[in-house]
C-alpha cells in the first residue's frame, strides 16, 4: 500500500527552472497510489464510479498512466492544472511514431488514457485539493452506459466502451443571474447539501498526515 500521497520529484522541478520551460515527466508512482486508494476496493478514496477504470487496469496495465508537468498550462485563460486526454495521435509517419516512442520511453507502453497533473500545484496545495484534483481528471475517464446504466461493452474486444467526459456542469454566473438555474445546477445544489463522502480520515490516512482520533 501507498499511504504516502506522491510529490513530484525535484529534479524535473529544478530542471524546469533552469531551462526555463515546462518539463514533463512520468508519474508511475502517482498511478500506484491512484489504484491503492481510489481504484481498489477498501482503498481510502475508493470510489465505485471509477469501478470501470478499476476493471480495465487489472486487465490491462496499459490502459492508463500518468504524468507530471513541471508548471501549469494556460487554455483560455485559465490555469490547466490537471489534463486528461484520450492518447490518439492523428497524424502518421514519423511524428506519430515520435511521440509513440516517447510513451514506450517513459512508460513501456503507449496508454489509451494520460493524465497530466500541475507538479508546482501539487507541491504546494492541501491534500483534499490534491485528492479533488485526481478525482476529477478520473471522472473525465467516462464509459458507455445503457438506459438501465450498465456498462456496455465492446463486441469486438469485449471491454468497456471509454469516451473522454465532459464536465456536468458547464456555466457562467452571469447566465445564472440573468436566467436563473437549470436542471444541472439544481442537481448541483442538491449534492452540495449533503457532507462530501471522503472525510478528513480517509485523506490523512492516504497523504501520510496524522490521524487525530
Ligand atoms: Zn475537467
């Protein structure tokens, strides 16, 4: 078991600030500690929404991996802290095989899912933000489902269907203020108003920290 939440290493931190660019590096360590505490049953943050993820990494270990990038990205200006893509390259030749190469590099194989996580933020930021952050890249893992929300699986390789998520909530407080609230945002409200299901226990007991009784 993984107890200790990862930080990113040093040197790809010290790199980055020398070459004064963003360096990326792989984070199988931060994949081992994902599985333990969220993807396996009895692990501190399991949670059974993920459970399709769970099925296919114990199948397949090519399935997902992670990395770290030494700073944030900016995407329509607003801070990129964690990145969750469906690896697909689309152009052929030499540039497909490039950045091919580079997968097997970092990780042996090339993942149908990288998840990259802001190394400066999670250096410095709480671990219930950190877990939140994890949380929410996973969930853009999304997977077929039927009216009667079981997951669908693929005639051909007999696996769960994946697709890259989109997010349940997509708003701008000024439409809210002008329109008032939808059916997805009363839904939000209604969640909000319970207490989260990951309790201050469970995050110390997977980021190392002291549990106070
Ligand atoms: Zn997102």
């Amino acid at each position: 078991m993984y107890p200790f939440r990862p930080f990113p290493p040093t040197e790809l931190m010290d790199q980055a600030e020398e070459e004064d660019a963003i360096r990326l590096a792989p984070a199988q360590e931060l994949l081992a500690w994902v599985k333990d505490n969220y993807l396996t049953m009895g692990g501190q943050l399991h949670n059974p929404d993920h459970d399709h993820i769970a099925e296919l990494i114990h199948d397949n270990e090519e399935f997902l991996a992670f990395a770290w990038a030494s700073s944030a990205a900016m995407a329509k200006k607003r801070m990129v802290l964690g990145q969750c893509e469906k690896v697909m390259f689309n152009q052929g030749g030499w540039k497909k095989a490039r950045q091919e190469q580079q997968m097997r590099d970092w990780f042996g194989f090339v993942p149908q899912y990288l998840i990259t996580i802001d190394a400066a933020f999670c250096e410095q930021t709480s671990d219930r933000e950190f877990c939140r952050l994890i949380e929410h890249e996973l969930y853009h893992i999304g997977v077929e489902r039927d009216e009667d929300g079981e997951i669908i699986y693929s005639d051909t390789t007999g696996l769960p269907k994946h697709y890259l998520a989109g997010h349940d909530v997509e708003v701008f407080f000024g439409e809210i203020r002008q329109h008032g609230i939808d059916s997805s945002v009363q839904r939000l409200l209604d969640i909000a108003k319970n207490a989260p299901f990951v309790s201050e226990k469970n995050i110390a007991a997977c980021c190392g920290n002291c549990v106070i009784n």
